[in-house]
C-alpha cells in the first residue's frame, strides 16, 4: 500500500469519526464517508459522502458540510501529522443510490419473468 493510500485511508476514518463525533449540526443527515481521493503531493483530498433521505435533507448536509469544512480541516491537521493540512472538499456520491435504482429495476424484471416460467411449467405437464 502506498503512503498516498495510507493517507487517504486515514483522512476517511478521521472525516467520519469527526462528523459522527464531533459535529453537532442538526442539518446533517445520516452520512456515509465513501471514499477519499487524494492529490500526489498529498495537498487536495476530494472526500465522497453519502447521504440517506430525500433531496432537500441531501441539500441541507451538504450545506452543514460546507460549513464546517475549516473545523474538519483543522481536526484532521491535527489528527493526521502531514507537512501541509490538506485542502480538504466534499463531493456527493450518488453511486449508492443509482445501484439501489439498479436492483429495484431487477427485481421488476424477475417478478415480470416468473409467471412465464410457471406458465412453461404447466405447460409440460
């Protein structure tokens, strides 16, 4: 494992200690640190989150994120001992819920498929 990914590592378990621990801003919904991307020379990380609810809870986290980004910032400069704090941004991470979207539609198909299959059955009896 590389020292960029041992970072990136770190920085995704210190963000979503941080948020679940530390922050107490009621705008922010039930997140999910889904990764972490980091620059070579470690001074941008593009942090991936997910959140569960509607849209308007999604805007409002993302808001309440944004605003505690220089509290993030400074706790993980603190917790992780780097040169430079790293530049730190949030990204939605909307894979999550486009592979839920995915499985409803399978599920769809396999009910839509079932009753053929019973009905091909039957026929052979």
């Amino acid at each position: 494992m590389s020292r960029q990914q041992r970072v990136e590592e770190a920085i995704k378990k210190e963000v979503s200690t941080i948020i679940h621990d530390r922050l107490k801003d009621p705008r922010i919904g039930f997140v999910t640190i889904t990764g972490v991307e980091l620059t070579k020379d470690l001074r941008f990380a593009m942090i991936f989150y997910s959140v569960l609810g509607k849209e308007g809870e999604r805007k409002k986290t993302r808001i309440a994120l944004d605003s505690a980004l220089g509290y993030i910032r400074t706790l993980v400069a603190q917790r992780i001992n780097l040169r430079i704090a790293t530049e730190l941004m949030f990204k939605e991470d909307r894979s999550t819920e486009y592979s839920v979207r995915i499985e409803e539609v399978l599920n769809k198909l396999k009910e839509i498929d079932e009753p053929k299959k019973d009905l091909r059955k039957r026929k052979k009896i």
